[in-house]
C-alpha cells in the first residue's frame, strides 16, 4: 500500500460523543462474541472427557477388563466393524449432463462433513442422476471420507437424517447386527485416532483410508440398551454445542452488520442509545 494514499484516506468522524456510543456498542458485541467462543471451548473439551470416560468405563459402573483398546467394561464386546455393519460405495454422475444435476436428493462429498449430523448437502442430484452414476442410503447411515487430503488431519464422519446419495470419495456404512447407528457415531468419535493412524498414501499422493481397513476396524460394543443411553447423552452434549456455535455465528454477523452501519451512518448511536 502506499504510504501517501493511506495517510489520505479519508474517514467518517462523527461527534465525539457518538465516537464514544459507537465503540461502547462494538465492545460490548465483541465481548458477548468472546464469551461465546469461550462457552464453545468449554462444551467441546466436556464431549471430549465425556467420550473418554464413557467409552473406557460405561454408564452402568461394571468392573473393567484390559482389552485391545484398553480398559472397558466387562460385558462390553469387541467386534470388528464387517460383522456388525455392511458397506456400501458412492459415485458421482456425470457432471456434464444437466438433467443430473437440478433434482431434490442430497448428493454428499466431503465439502459437506464438517458436522457430525447430515440433513442435506450442498449438491442434489435427480432421480436419473442417481440411477446413472451413484448411490443412495437412509437416514441413519454413517458417512465417513476414505478419500482426500483432508485425511491429512482428519477422518470426517457423519450421520445422515435423511436419505442422501454421496460420491466415490466417501464409503457409506449401515449399522447392522445389534449395532446402534448414532451410537457408532460416538463410538467412531472416541477411536478417532486409532483410525486416523490407519490413513496411507496412495501412488498419487492422496490421502486415502482403505476399504479393507475399515472394514476390519473393531468397535467397543455393549448391550443395546446402553448404547442408546450413550447416543442420547451425546446427543444432548452436541446439541448444546451446536447451540454455542449458531450464537458465535449470529453474533459475529450481528458484530460485522453493525460495524457496517454505524460506521457509514446508517445507524446513529448517541450514549449508547439508538437515535
């Protein structure tokens, strides 16, 4: 930037009184901004604990036995994920062909995991698009990318609440055989890492996470009455973490929609009071 032209920028200089009001009013948004991030920080470590603790010691207060993945309840079984679970594989029509592209069906990539729960997707396909080049599965099945170099930090998955096609970056997993869906969710979110650490490299470079792999991943599995008692405590702990995060977002656009106006005078503040 030049340093003449900066310096001969010219800005809006309202009355000291109101410079005053303006800049109570940004603090005070920006402080309610901060604690927001705060209480969002606070829920995500009380998941983390909570996972930490509910998936080593349960809800029922048993005695624990060393296992493969450490300590666990007793009565806890060990399966590994192709026998409580089927797999199924994604694909995306063909891009150039319109009629695929401008139906009502979710079409997910890995653009769209970035929570844990998936009620739509950025992408729909229609009818023939998914007869010609993709997949569809019901609500309550896990999504999780095997494809990409986002697996370079992490290995997103989600559940889906409603029906959703998905592409070839990603493999679907039904739950099966006694098997929970929203509990493999957290089940999946407590041995993260253990299948982070299971992501190679393919030919190219690509972050990948083999089909065998998952298929051979063994999950913590106790009787199906608790593991809907552990679904629904996690549940609520996202719901409130959701909660947080849709304040951050509403207060940060409430921080940069009124920094806009009360700086082109398009809204007056005078003490702190709107005028």
């Amino acid at each position: 930037i030049d340093p003449g032209r900066f310096y001969a920028l010219e800005v809006p200089l309202p009355p000291i009184q109101e410079q005053k009001a303006i800049a109570a009013v940004l603090s005070e948004i920006e402080a309610s901004v901060e604690t927001e991030v705060e209480r969002l920080r606070v829920a995500r470590e009380l998941k983390q604990a909570a996972l930490a603790e509910v998936f080593s010691r349960g809800l029922r207060g048993e005695k624990q036995r060393e296992t493969s993945l450490g300590l666990l309840p007793v009565s806890w079984q060990l399966k590994a994920l192709k026998s409580v679970a089927e797999f199924k594989s994604g694909g995306t029509p063909h891009k150039g062909t319109p009629s695929f592209w401008s139906g009502k069906i979710p079409w997910a990539t890995p653009k769209d995991m970035k929570r844990p729960r998936l009620a739509d997707a950025i992408d729909h396909i229609t009818e023939v698009g998914l007869e010609s080049g993709s997949s569809l599965v019901p609500a309550h099945t896990l999504l999780v990318v095997i494809r990409g170099m986002i697996l370079a930090r992490d290995v997103p998955i989600a559940l889906t609440e409603v029906p959703m096609a998905f592409n070839q970056d990603m493999k679907a997993i039904l739950p099966r055989h006694g098997l929970h869906a929203e509990y493999a969710l957290y089940a999946f979110d407590a041995n993260k890492q253990r299948l982070f650490q299971s992501v190679g490299t393919s030919a190219h470079g690509t972050r990948t996470l083999g089909s065998s792999t998952l298929e051979e991943f063994v999950v913590p599995v106790p009787d199906t009455a608790e593991q809907k008692e552990i679904a629904e405590l996690f549940r609520n702990i996202d719901a409130k973490i959701a909660h947080h995060e849709a304040r951050h977002r509403l207060l940060r656009e409430l921080f940069a929609s009124s920094l806009r106006d009360l700086m082109t005078g398009r809204r007056r503040v005078t003490g702190g009071m709107r005028c």
